[in-house]
C-alpha cells in the first residue's frame, strides 16, 4: 500500500513538468516621454489582436509573459500620449524580445509604427542560437529538421541519413525538443505546422540538462483569430526514378470566437528509393522473384522432342527420397510426383519420366532473358510516413492561455 501511494506522489510531481513545457517566450522593455525622457507609470502595453498585455511599472518597466511563438504587432498607449507600435516583432521560444517605446505627447498627432528587426546580439542567448522561422524554413531547398540543421555551420551530416554530428560529437548527442518537450523516437513534423526552429551548437543553456552536442528546439504554429491554410504537393514520378511523393495540408482558425482556436497539420510522404542506382542493374520482376522463393532449386528433364524442360521443386522438400517405378525411373503419376515426405512436385506436360535427372540445379541458373529488366531502384527500399500535428489554444482569462496538442507519426519501410 505504501509503494502505490509512493507512486502515485511521484506521478503527480512529474506531471506538472509534462504540462507547462516551455514553447513560449517573452517581451519586456520600458516606456519614456519622448520630449523629458523620464519614465511613464501605468502606461498599457498590449499584443494587438489577443488577450495578452501589461501595466508599466513605477519605472515605466513592463514584462509580457507567455506570448506565442511567432511574428506579432505590440502597441503602447497612454492618457495624453499618442499611441505607438511596433510591428512584426518576432517571438522565439524560450528568448526575451526587448521592446522600448517612446511616446510622443498630444493626441492630435498620427500614430507612430515602428518596424521591427531582429537584433543582430541576443542578450539572452547563453550559447549560439541559429534560428529559423517558418517563412526561411518554407524557402530552404531542404525539408525536415535535421535538413535544416545539417546546413549550419559546425554540423556535419552524411546525406540522407538524418544523423548529425555536431561539432564532432556523435549523432546520438544531438537532443530535439517538440514544444518544449523533450522527444523520444522520430522527430517528424509536418513542415507546414513548423513555426520556429532553433538549433543550439555548444554552451548549452542550463535549462537543457543532458544534451552534449547540440540542440533541435521546434516550436509549432498555433491558431489565431482568423482562418488560414496551405495545401502542398510535390511529386518526382515523371522525372527521376526517386519516386518521391508528398502531400501536406494544413488549417488554422476559430472555433469559438476568441475563447478557443485550433491548428492541424498533415504530411503524408510515399518514397520509392531515397537512393537510386546512377546505372541500371538487372532485376528480376517481383513474381519471378516470388517463383524463386517458393522453388529454390529445379531437376532437369526432355519433352518428346528433347527440349529442355525444369521441374521445380518445391522448397518445403526436405531430405527424403523420390518414388521409382519398376522400370528404375521416377514414377509420375497425373503429372505430379509424390516425394517420402508428402511433398507434391508438379511435373510439366509431355515429360519423359527417364530423362528425369534427379540431381537438382539452381532455378535462377535458368532464367530467360526475358525474366531480366535493367531498373534504377533497388529493391525493397521504399518507405512511407504520416505526420500528423494539432492544437488547441484557450484563453481562459486575460493574460492566462492553456494550450493542448498532439503530434503521431505512423511509418512503413
């Protein structure tokens, strides 16, 4: 009884960590008279178009916490002041976005838009970030994270493996994190749900505990008060012998006004060798192979014309003897002999029981030409996958947003 209650105390102390996983990040910054430079108490601070603000300080200091991965607008206001604002700052996950306003006094002048750019130093980046939203991501002339890593400087990578080697480190050093939590298996992602990846080579923050080499955080897209989507498809069928397909789709909106939104996004990708043959080589066709397996090994024998004829043997034959006649040949009986063990070996029309030779031969020894055909491919070399990523975004109450997600990854090799 005691050992269940211990279990119990430590399921509920874990749980925490697995819910309020970290894909968020933060804005902070202070807000001054443009004509005194002094600072202005109690000026509002908001992301237009959410729930999601703040109140200045006695020193005109102000945090917004929890703000969503991605680009948003952020406007300060005050009484007596003009408001000004900042557009498409760009939030990344786990970072501090410093955004100062100045504002101007009287309120019969225009408003103020300031275009944000992404400093060149961030202040609170401990190690060295490289980070990749989703409009550089969607441009690159690679697909999945560990592409996108792979083309960092420091990172080496053997193409197509999906194994990195950061800074010489082994490939197993490497640790991804999906929304803030830590992966275990594939790190597959539909490329339209991607938002964000950062990738961390070296001096490895702290709040990353067992990672060695490097970092793979991603964080993905959420929905927003309006509707939006993409649909993809790429195929290379007409042009190489790859037979590379994929589809992707995906969709974000509202599903109760501001109260609740949605994002889901689905990748399905079919390939038929991600490694073709530069030069054909000579394959047989998938039945003949089949006819192999099932007959391994064949006897010879003439027809009354004395063609050559091959009697396969089936491969479940084991070590027993043939029936004979009393004229010592093997004994045919409705086209079929019946070997010691119940083995059945089916026997060609027009056979000559005495030219039967009962040594057996190889079948893929006598192959026609015909049963050959040159193919770029290689055989059982295929693969499919499915990706599937999702959430759901409540705001709750002002300033405090729950957000819930799943992500499954089916594959076939």
């Amino acid at each position: 009884m005691l050992r269940k209650w211990g279990m119990l105390v430590l399921m509920l102390l874990a749980t925490p960590a697995l819910i309020f996983a970290q894909n968020t990040g933060k804005i902070a910054g202070v807000v001054t008279d443009a004509s005194t430079g002094d600072s202005i108490p109690g000026a509002q601070v908001v992301l237009v178009g959410t729930t999601l603000g703040a109140i200045t300080d006695v020193d005109g200091n102000y945090f917004i916490i929890g703000v969503p991965v991605g680009v948003h607008d952020v406007q300060a206001r005050f009484v007596g002041y003009q408001e000004s604002t900042v557009s498409d700052v760009q939030i990344s996950t786990g970072y501090t976005a410093e955004i100062n306003f100045v504002l101007q006094e009287g309120v019969e002048l225009g408003e103020i838009v300031v275009e944000y750019e992404r400093p060149l130093i961030q202040k609170d980046a401990v190690g060295v970030p490289k980070i990749v939203d989703a409009e550089e991501i969607v441009n690159l002339p690679v697909r999945g994270a560990a592409a996108v890593a792979s083309i960092q400087a420091g990172v080496v990578s053997d193409e197509g493996s999906g194994t990195l080697n950061v800074r010489g480190g082994r490939g197993s050093e490497v640790t991804y994190y999906i929304d803030g939590v830590k992966v275990v298996g594939t790190a597959a992602l539909p490329q339209s749900a991607v938002q964000e990846q950062e990738m961390i080579i070296g001096n490895i923050s702290a709040r990353y505990g067992d990672a060695m080499s490097g970092i793979i955080n991603i964080t993905t897209k959420s929905g927003s008060p309006n509707f939006f989507g993409s649909v993809e498809g790429v195929t290379s069928e007409a042009t190489d012998d790859f037979g590379y397909n994929l589809a992707s789709v995906a969709l974000g909106g509202p599903l109760m006004g501001d109260k609740v939104n949605f994002f889901f996004a689905a990748e399905y990708l079919d390939q038929g060798d991600r490694n073709p043959r530069a030069i054909g080589q000579l394959r047989v066709s998938d039945s003949v192979l089949g006819d192999l397996r099932s007959a391994p090994t064949s006897m010879t024998a003439n027809d009354a014309d004395g063609n050559q004829v091959l009697i396969p043997v089936p491969a479940s034959l084991g070590a027993t003897y043939l029936p004979i006649d009393s004229h010592g040949d093997i004994e045919i009986v409705n086209n079929t002999i019946t070997a010691g063990d119940g083995t059945v070996i089916n026997v060609p029309d027009g056979v000559v029981a005495s030219t039967i030779n009962p040594d057996f031969v190889l079948s893929s020894d006598y192959l026609p030409e015909s049963a050959f055909s040159i193919e770029d491919a290689k055989r059982a070399n295929s693969s499919s996958r499915l990706a599937l990523n999702g959430n759901l975004n409540f705001n709750v109450m002002d300033n405090v947003r729950m957000r819930v997600g799943a992500r499954v990854v089916t594959a076939e090799t």
